[in-house]
C-alpha cells in the first residue's frame, strides 16, 4: 500500500501568488513566542484596524491565551512557514469563539501585510465558517472598524450583511448559519 502524504485535520498547504508556500494549522502552544516575535513587525494601523485597539507589543499572558483556545468553545489558526511550530514565523491568525451562553460565535482575523492581498483572509474566514456550522450555532459575527473595506467587502462577498454595533466606529457583520424560519 503506497504511502499517504496527508496532513492532519485543519492542516493544509497553501501556494502564494508570490512563489512561497504557507502551512495553514491549527494554532499550538509553542505558537506564543513566534507570535509575539511578529507582533512588531506589525504596523500600528494594522493593529488597530483588526484589533480595535492600539497595542504597543503582545503580552506574554495574551500569546499564551491566544494560543491555546479551549477546544469547545474556540478555534483558532495561523498561517506560518513550513517549520515545526516554535520555528515558523506566524503571518496570520483566524480566531472564532462561542459567545458564552448564547448561540454566536464571535471572529477575528488579522493578516500580515507581507501576505495580505492572497486570498489568505478570503480562505480563513471559510474556515471559521466551517468550524462554526460544525458546533451548529445560529450565527458567526465580528465587529470591523467602518474605514477597513477590505474586510467588510470580504465578508459581504461571502454572504454577511451588515448590522449597527455598539461600538462607535464598528460595522457589525452577521452570517446567518441556521435557515430562516418561516
């Protein structure tokens, strides 16, 4: 019997338009410090255009909670180089949570610079899709600033639409994941 080359569940190769291959996984515990180490290299607008907020660095408490998600109620992955995880430079992070005690599943999804444009925000948004249809909730949703196009034109071509957010500022996008009831 020939020799399967399979990746694990969630794993996948990805080719870029640029020439270079990315490994797409689930995020792991050794991801912290090369989370960390990548932050800087993150511009201030880029910060606060997916993040909400201004951060100077990435705490050490925040990368060890970003890279480990309870597995019940969060999903996260990253896009890094092909290297065991603790070596491979992260470039991005897709990250979806359960809203406690209701039916929503909250994203978030921050893509460097040097691989943005690639479709790699395109294809991590599928995939937290898919993730959230497993758990069979009623709806995922994220609150994007109003300035950031890309990501609102991302998602109303994936089939999100827009709704007020509490947050001044914010666009809220919605993807309805149960079928209407009527």
């Amino acid at each position: 019997m020939a020799a399967r080359n399979r990746l694990p569940p969630w794993h996948e190769m990805q080719h870029l338009s640029n020439g270079r291959d990315v490994l797409i996984r689930p995020i792991r515990p050794d991801d912290a410090q090369p989370l960390r180490a990548a932050f800087p290299l993150l511009e201030p607008d880029e910060v606060r255009v997916r993040m909400q907020s201004s951060l100077p660095e990435l705490s050490a408490e925040m990368a060890d909670k970003l890279s480990r998600p309870d597995p019940r109620s969060e999903f996260a992955i990253v896009v890094t180089e092909p290297l065991p995880p603790g070596e491979a430079m992260v470039g991005a992070v897709a990250r979806a949570t359960i809203v406690p005690g209701g039916r929503d599943v909250e994203f978030a999804i921050l893509v460097s610079r040097f691989i943005g444009g690639m479709g790699l925000g395109r294809h991590l948004m599928r995939r937290l899709v898919r993730w959230a249809r497993g758990k069979q909730v009623d709806r995922i949703y994220g609150d994007v600033l109003a300035q950031n196009q890309p990501m609102l034109s991302l998602a109303q071509s994936l089939g999100f639409h827009s709704e007020a957010s509490s947050e001044p500022g914010m666009v809220r996008v919605v993807l309805d994941l149960q079928p209407a009831k009527g």
